[in-house]
C-alpha cells in the first residue's frame, strides 16, 4: 500500500515548455487534489476532482489544466510554464481526510 | 467563509518542554480538524484529527480537543523532542465542500536539545 505517489520528483522546466505531474492513489478514493505550496507559505488549491471523469477550479487555476481519466490517477498540465509557477506540487486523496504525496518540486527557468 | 487561525510563531523551545499551538476555527456546519505536520523538504503528513465535538485526537505524544462551545482544535504535547521540529498546520474540511481544506498559515516549531 503506497499511499499517494508523485511523479517526477524533480524537474527543471524552461519558460515556454510543457509538462505533466502525474499523481497516483491505491486508496480508492474519490476525491482528489492539486496544491501548490510557495517558500514560506501554505498550500494553495490549484484543481480537485470529486471523481473519475471531474475536475474542478480551486484558488489559483489560472495557467493549470487537469484530467481525472482513471480513479487513481490524477495529472496536472502546465501547458506553456512561467518563472511563477516555479513552486513544489503536492497531490492528496481524500475519502474524507486527505492524505498528500511526497510533492514534485519544479524550477522554472 | 470557512477559515482557520492559529498561533503563526515562530516558536522555540528546549527539549522535554511543553508545546501548545492554539487553533481556532470559523464554519457554517460541523467540520472536521486535523492537525497536519512538514518536516524539512517533505510533504504534509496527518498528524492526528477529530471529527465531532469532543472527540479527542492522539498521536505521537500529540494532543488536541474538538471544543465546539469554543471552536477551537489546540495542539498539545507534554515533553517536545529535537525531531519534533517542522512546521505543523491546523486545517478544516466540510464533506459539503467537498472535503477541501481550509488550513491555518503554519506554525514553526525549533525544537533545541
């Protein structure tokens, strides 16, 4: 039982190029998540998804698209990445408490 | 809306010392709370959570009290260690929100032996 899984670990990104975060639950749950999180500062909700096939917007989706195709699998997109988006991405799962991987840290530059 | 205030720090102490990080909360309906910690370069990991008034969440040594008549969630551990340092967050969620999280903005905690 793995828990929550991210993957890559580590990226390094130029300004202009794409990528996909994947991030992987055996839990078989529900609901699951996309946050950011900012040298000294909390998590901020990027996308979330109540189910296989849903997404929905959190607090920063802006230049972030998801795809809930599979349960236990959720993937974050960064079609054309900025300097801004230069952060460590963190995936949870919930069935009622979330339980988060170990992040994915990106450096844009 | 839903929020989260907790007691931001930084806070030090010496080790066998007492820890209390205090956490109040605001929500329309009955959430549940959590207790979260990071340490250094990791990810958020469930420290303990209470899902109805007076429950009792415990973990490691960790404490904390669901207290509906004082909307608070306070963090407590009686005798700290130096591996006890990180940065734990209080947070809520409501299934009507989708079991998303409202989180306080982090307490950081250096534990000194």
């Amino acid at each position: 039982n793995a828990g929550v899984t991210q993957t890559p670990k580590f990226r390094v990104l130029k300004t202009g190029q794409s990528m996909t975060l994947l991030c992987a639950q055996d839990m078989n749950h529900e609901y699951m998540y996309w946050y950011r999180q900012d040298p000294g500062m909390g998590l901020r909700l990027i996308h979330y998804s109540v189910g296989e096939g849903t997404t929905a917007k959190g607090e920063v989706p802006d230049g972030y698209n998801v795809s809930r195709l599979k349960k236990q699998n959720f993937l974050l997109g960064l079609e054309s990445a900025a300097p801004s988006q230069t952060s460590v991405y963190f995936c949870a799962s919930s069935a009622g408490t979330q339980y988060f991987g170990p992040g994915t840290r990106l450096l844009v530059l | 809306g839903d929020s989260v205030t907790q007691m931001e720090g930084p806070v030090t102490l010496s080790e066998e010392a007492f820890l209390t990080i205090n956490c109040t909360y605001t929500a329309t309906g009955y959430p549940s709370l959590f207790w979260y910690v990071q340490y250094p370069g990791e990810g958020l990991q469930l420290l303990l959570k209470a899902t109805k008034a007076d429950d009792k969440g415990s973990n490691k040594g960790f404490e904390a009290t669901y207290r509906k008549e004082t909307t608070s969630f306070h963090l407590e551990k009686g005798s700290v260690q130096v591996s006890d340092s990180a940065v734990y967050f209080c947070a809520l969620s409501l299934r009507s929100n989708d079991y998303k999280l409202s989180f306080g903005a982090g307490t950081t905690v250096t534990v000194r032996a």
